[in-house]
C-alpha cells in the first residue's frame, strides 16, 4: 500500500532531492506538483510527464493527496507548513523548516493538535559517508566517542543568499549540524564563529566554524564555506580504541545529476568506490571499512510508513528544531563572541 503525496515547489530541490526518490519508493505515489511559473511547469512536464501539476496547496489536497513534501524558499516554508496541515495533509518540509526553534515549535504544535505527521527533510543523514560512520559507531570497534570533526566544504559562491533565512549556516550549516547530533547526541554547548562577507544583495555568511559539546561528553567541530574554492568533505571519528576516517564524494547528488535515477536501481544505488573507502585505525592495525549503502529513497520509505502505521516517522519535528537551536546558539555565539548554553 501506497500512500499520495504531492511535492510543492520544482527548483533544485524539488526536482533533483525529492521528486527522483518519491518515484523510486514503492511506498509513496507521487500525485501532483504545484508550481506556478512557466519554466518550472515546463520543466515537471518534461520529467515528470505522467504527473499533474497544480497552481495551489488546495488543489493538490483536492486531488486527494495526503501528504505533502514542502521544497520551496526558506522564507516561505513556516506558511506552507501551516497551510498544509490545515488542509488535512503531512508533511515533509525541506530544511531549515522554520527561521527560528521558537517558530518551529509552533509549527510542531500545529501539527499535533491536528493529529498529523510533520518531518524535516533532513536526507543527508543517508549519504554514504554518515550511514558507513554510524554503523563504525554502532560496532562498538571505537570504544567510546570522544570527538568528531566534520568538514564540508564547496566552490560554489553562486549560491550563496543575503538577507532573511540566507547564510551558509542556515544552509550547509543545518546538514552537518544534523549529522553532528545524529551521530554525537543532543548538543549542551555551542561556540561558532562565523565568516562575513558583502554580497549585492546584502551582508552574508560565508563560511563558519562551529564547536559542540554534546551531553554525553563528546564535543564535535563542524566546519563549511563557499568562498575558498575548495570542494572537500571528510568525516573523523575519535574513540577510546581508535578513530575512523573518510572523504567520500556526493555520490548521490552526483549520480542525479549525470542523469541516473534510483528507481529500478536501488540494489546498486549510493555506494562509494572502494578506491575512497574509509580507514580504520586501532592497536590491531589499519583495515579499510567498504562503503555502506547511501538512499534517499529510505527517508520516504519509513515516512509513508509512520503515515499508515503510525509512529514519529524518519526525522520527527522535534529532532529538525533540536537543529535550529544549534544554529539560533551558533548565531548567538557568534554576535558575543561567548559559549552559548543549550542545556
């Protein structure tokens, strides 16, 4: 059993990190796309030609669908979100889904008090690098985490935003941030300082360096920009019995973009090349850790089945405002140049 979900919004987002993984779900069928302009209705009829596309949130839910994936500007999600539940639908919104915790929250509690699902799109939990780093973790070979260093850095100044919900710590800040909970916990204090540069359209971070202290001990040092044209990722951990290391590629994003689609491949899907394998280093010596599976497609797999069956769903509300406020603490520590205390 299917359920119908809607995608609202046909930019990056809608077209290269949702719309191919919907359709490669056996769990999801994918019923309508709202878009307005005509570049953007063009472009879901030529990808998508099987699929409607609809003008409004309402139309969409009229046509009978009961979830919906929000991938529209960071400024207009929060309404959106709102929008959607009071039509009856879940919701998966893209992240960062609301410009603030506090506002979030709200958000939560709009969704509860309509009895409906609302998740963050937070994906980049599934990409190779973090589902190989998490199961290293879950084996137990590191002993106990002491430390993370997560870097992801991108030549891309083109898409860097100014004004209200722009910045770099909103955007990449908000996927590492994620990952950095994911894999260390719930966050007790944050340091950041962050990189400012001006744009036409306004002043604009650029880059940050962010410093986690997390509850159970285990302190995380998450780095990114934009401007220093250099294109690298790499995740370390630090164990009581060692540490592991990787520096994968986007494997994913760069399959879409080649023109690959997970649908009729997920067997083979999102698996690094063993020539960028992580190491593992303890006493016993150094072993190299073959790539785990990378899919997207499971983000919607476990949504439509907190929609049918129950349950909190891939990424619950609750855990993407735990992220926004990491960033709100990020942004706070950055204007007094101090520690800011989560917990």
């Amino acid at each position: 059993m299917a359920i119908r979900i809607g995608l609202v919004g046909y930019g990056v987002g809608g077209r290269l990190f949702h719309a191919p993984y919907l359709q490669a779900s056996d769990q999801c069928e994918l019923v309508g796309v709202v878009a307005r302009s005509s570049e953007r209705i063009a472009q879901v009829h030529e990808d998508l030609p099987d699929v409607p596309v609809f003008s409004s949130l309402e139309d969409l839910a009229h046509a009978g669908a009961e979830a919906v994936v929000i991938s529209t500007p960071p400024t207009t999600r929060q309404a959106l979100v709102l929008e959607a539940l009071g039509l009856g639908m879940h919701v998966v919104a893209d992240k960062p889904f609301a410009p603030s915790a506090a506002a979030a929250r709200e958000l939560a509690d709009a969704a509860d008090a309509a009895g409906l699902l609302l998740n963050v799109f937070h994906n980049r939990r599934l990409d190779a690098d973090i589902v190989t780093a998490r199961g290293v973790l879950d084996s137990g070979v590191l002993g106990e985490l002491r430390r993370l260093d997560l870097r992801c850095d991108q030549d891309d100044p083109s898409t860097l935003e100014a004004g209200e919900g722009g910045g770099l710590l909103r955007d990449l800040g908000s996927h590492v941030v994620d990952q950095a909970l994911y894999l260390c916990g719930p966050a007790r204090r944050v340091h950041a300082i962050l990189d400012v540069v001006e744009l036409p359209a306004g002043v604009t971070d650029c880059g940050f360096a962010v410093t986690i202290e997390h509850a159970n001990g285990c302190h995380s040092h998450i780095s990114s920009s934009k401007l220093d044209r250099l294109a690298s990722r790499e995740i370390r951990l630090h164990g009581t019995e060692g540490s592991y290391v990787s520096d994968y590629t986007d494997v994913q994003v760069d399959a879409v973009l080649a023109g690959e689609r997970p649908a009729g491949s997920r067997d083979t899907w999102g698996y690094e090349s063993p020539a960028r394998w992580g190491a593992l280093r303890t006493g016993a010596g150094e072993t190299r850790v073959p790539s785990a599976q990378g899919d997207y497609t499971a983000y919607y797999d476990a949504f439509a089945a907190a929609v049918l069956a129950g349950g909190h769903g891939p990424v619950p509300a609750d855990e993407g405002i735990a992220v926004l406020a990491v960033l709100d603490a990020a942004r706070e520590s950055a204007a007094r140049g101090s520690v800011v205390d989560l917990l």
